[in-house]
RNA sequence: UCCGGUGUAGCUCAAUCGGCAGAGCGGGUGGCUGUUAACCACUAGGUUGUAGGUUCGAGUCCUACCACCGGAGCCA
C-alpha cells in the first residue's frame, strides 16, 4: 500500500478531469471540513482549484483516520486517492481517499466562512488572498497583466524599464513621496511618461509597467498611494492613432479575459454580457460634447473644469463601452500636452472612461514636440527648467510627433471584475491609512 | 485637508426611555455514511476604542482624543 502510494502521481485540481479513476496526491490545504460520523468531506485548496477529499473511516487506517477528524480549517495535507465523478461533488469531481498525509495543523484560523468587515480582511490580507474571490481577481490582474504586454509585444514594442527613482516631479501637479538619496532628495515616481518618450526616440514604439506612486490624500474607493500603470509612448504617431492603439489594448484585454478567466468571472458573478459588449471602435467624443450631457443632466459642474468623478458616471451612462473624451482644455491637463493648431486653448488629449461607473481607466494624448513651445510651458507651469533640460533635448534632437497613454491597471481590473473597491485588485494594498501588511 | 458615519466576545452584529452584557458563526467536548456556509446537544469566551464628565446607576447622555469606513478635492 505506502509502496504503491510513493508511486502515484502528484496531480493539481485545475487538471484532475484528465486523471478520471486514476490515483493521484493532491498537495493542498483544507478549505473546509464537515462530515457524518465515520465520512468526513474535506474541501482541499491547492491554489488552482478546489475539489472534495471523501474520507470513509472503512478505507483508511484508523489512526489516519483519527488525525482527519482533528484537522482545522487551513491545515497542510497531502491526499491521496482516486478520482471519481460524482454529481454531489462541487465541480463534479471529488477524490475517494485512501490515504492522508498532514504536514501541518493550523492554528485556529481568524478568517472563518461568515462575513467579515473590510478592516479586518485587510488587516488579515495575508491570509484574505488564500480566499476564492480574492484568488479569482488576482488571477485575472494577472490575465489583464499579461494580456497588456503581449498585445505590445505583438505590435513590435520594446519594454523599457523607467525608474522608480527621480530627481524631480514628471508632472509637477500632485504631491510625491520623497525620500532620502544620500546627500540629497529624491522621489518616487509618478509616471514613467517622459522617460518612455525619450525611449521612443531611440526603439520607436514602447512601453513600460511598474509602480508608480501618489502622496495625495485620497481616501475614495477609486484611489492607492502605490499603483500600476502600462504606459505605451509611440514616435511619429498622432492623437487618433493613439487612440486606435488604446482601444485595442482595451479590447484584447477584456477578450483574453474573457477567453481564459471564465471560472473566476463566475466566482466574482460577474455579468458577463457587459464585458462580451466590448468591441471595437469605441464612441470618441470631445470635451464639449461631454459636457452637453452634463448640462442634460443638470450636474453640478463648471464649464472648463475637469470632470470629477460624478460627472464622469453620467457620461459613461450614454455607452455600453468605454469612451474616450479628447480635447479637454488645456489649463486642466499637464504642461507637455500638444494643443491643439485649430483651437490653441485646447489640448490634443485623451482620456479613457470604463462603463458602469468605474471613471477614468486610460489618459494620455499626443506630446508638445516644439522646443520653444514646451520650454514656454514649463517656465509657465512654474516647473525647474534645468530638471527639464534632458526632456527638452529630445525635442532639439529630430523631433517628431509622438503620443502614448497610461493604463491604470487597477482600476481596470476592478471595473473587469466588477468590484466596487480598488483595494481589492492590487495583493497589498497602499493607501493613506493603510501600510500594513 | 473638509463633510458625514461607525467603534460591544476571535469574527458579524443585538441590547427598547439611562436600569442584570446577549445571539449567530468560529473554538472545545460528544453524536451521526453524502456533506455543500451541514445538523443536534453541551461548553468556554467581555477593561463595551481611549481619557475625562453628568447621574443613585452609563454600552446608551456630554467633551476631547484615537482608529477605521464612505464621500469631496486630485488623479490612473
């Protein structure tokens, strides 16, 4: 018997169809426990799936049996048995047990099966992951992750790492982190924008992702002090070409989401029907248009402003798709914004708003590529022109028309998973109460 | 930073007009061969966020502080 059991092969629970009546070991944790007397049902978690022990006193040795009885919620185990169809079983399979072996007892575990509070599951995040719709939307943050870079990847585009690091604020308008650099200061990044629009000079279509990261005092559910951003920069590119571009990451996105992450929507019961809707081309309109169904509504907004999150809401509300709003005015957007030669108080931007509510996804637009235009924006902005001068470089060195965005990874994944929560979609969190764990 | 809200058992919550500190889950013990957040019986578990104040008496009323939640601004 211990003979023939070092033989079986060790099995996960994503692919245990393919092992119908075969002996295998499951390597897990217990997800869950009940029984009837001398049948126990262990559910076991491996981290791809979840499929149910069935323990029978009669075909296991007694002391094995005994340590089942005793096991808690989150203990070590590694089950071996035969896979058997059964219709009672959640998932259709479950796993006829003839051996069990425990690797370690947990403690009692602080995260039962009832509800708990936000606070709480955050302070326990470490533990929160090992849930099944906390699992289900990192695994789709990663497909997002995934499907992001290999859609540039296709496109012929670079990955160039942009730093963490920097001397001085990209864009000169929200507060950094600063830190101690040896004799000086430096600041984590808010944006690896400028330093991919050098890069595109040099490889001519690229992209970054990593962290970037906001000292501003944002306590709403759509906001982190630390987030993710892919942020493509294409040289000899204009607004509506980058706006092609955006829309087609968002639709392959959403598509290979859709494709390979179809049990953890379910888990999430998420609507699938929103998510199947998104397709190419995407409703474009320009700020004065938004602004009309503003005025429609009766919102309480000044001509000019930014939009704020509300207003935001109502726009979205006339579209089953993301929309891109372009043309903002150029005193509400950041200094390196090309304006518009048709309408100079107007800025050649874009950004991307997701459907139901979730707000701002994707903003970018095409760059000022005029040395003389760009220094008389940064001395207007109040920016240090010397931190700028490398930045202008680029546009005394064969300037050209070029224009990226940046996706916010974030609250992307929250509007594909539909959560309410940005908290939610990043494994942990940072956010102005909240640095632990 | 501003506005609003909440703090009671490990967790989620109740406690009427200011009058004995409660339940479910989780834990422990026992029972059960088809459970799906099992069920049944028994059991342990409390500085009511902190510090003051009013009162014969405060979880409840007052003041300050702390923590967290939601929203605004800003943004992705």
């Amino acid at each position: 018997m211990k003979g023939l059991n070092h033989m079986t092969q060790r099995a996960y629970i994503a692919e245990i169809s393919n092992y119908h009546g075969k002996d295998v070991k499951i390597h897990g944790w217990v997800y869950n426990k009940t029984g009837k007397g001398k049948l126990l049902f262990i559910m076991i978690r491996d981290g791809t799936g979840i499929i149910q022990a069935v323990i029978f006193k009669n075909n296991l040795k007694p002391e094995i049996f005994e340590a089942c009885q005793n096991l808690t919620q989150e203990s070590a185990i590694i089950v071996t048995g035969t896979v058997s169809e059964d219709q009672r079983a959640k998932g259709g399979y479950e796993l006829q047990a003839n051996d069990v072996e425990i690797v370690h007892i947990a403690e009692e575990y602080p995260i039962s099966p009832k509800e708990h509070g936000t606070d709480f599951l955050m302070d326990n995040r470490h533990l929160w992951l090992r849930s099944s719709k906390q699992h289900a939307v990192l695994k789709i943050r990663h497909e997002i992750i995934r499907a992001a870079r290999n859609y540039f990847d296709n496109l012929g585009f670079t990955l160039i790492d942009a730093p963490i690091f920097t001397p001085n604020a990209c864009e000169g308008t929200t507060s950094l982190f600063e830190t101690d650099y040896f004799d000086t200061k430096a600041y984590l990044t808010q944006s690896g924008q400028l330093y991919m629009e050098a890069a595109a000079m040099a490889f001519g279509k690229v992209y970054c992702f990593g962290p970037t990261f906001r000292a501003e005092k944002s306590k709403t559910r759509r906001h982190l002090t630390e987030f993710w951003m892919i942020e493509p920069e294409v040289a000899f590119c204009d607004l509506n070409q980058d706006m092609d571009l955006a829309e087609g990451m968002v639709e392959y996105i959403v598509t290979k989401v859709l494709e390979n992450r179809q049990d953890d929507l379910e888990i999430l019961e998420r609507d699938v029907s929103k998510l199947e809707n998104i397709k190419r081309p995407f409703p474009r309109i320009t700020y004065d248009e938004a602004v009309e169904f503003l005025k429609a509504a009766d919102a309480d907004f000044v001509q000019g402003d930014d939009f704020g999150a509300t207003d935001e809401t109502i726009i979205s509300e006339h579209f089953d798709k993301p929309v891109m709003i372009t043309h903002y005015p150029a005193a509400v957007k950041a200094f390196y914004m090309k304006k518009d030669p048709q309408r100079p108080e107007r800025a050649l931007c874009v950004d991307m708003i997701a459907p139901e509510g979730y707000g701002e996804i994707i903003g970018g637009g095409q760059r000022e590529d005029d040395y003389d235009t760009l220094l008389h924006d940064i001395k207007k902005h109040d920016l240090p022109e010397h931190a700028f001068q490398w930045y202008l470089d680029i546009r005394k060195y064969g300037s050209v028309p070029h224009a990226g965005f940046g996706l916010g990874i974030e609250r992307t994944v929250a509007w594909i998973c539909g959560r309410p929560h940005i908290r939610e979609t990043i494994p942990f969190p940072r956010t102005m109460y909240r640095l632990n764990p």
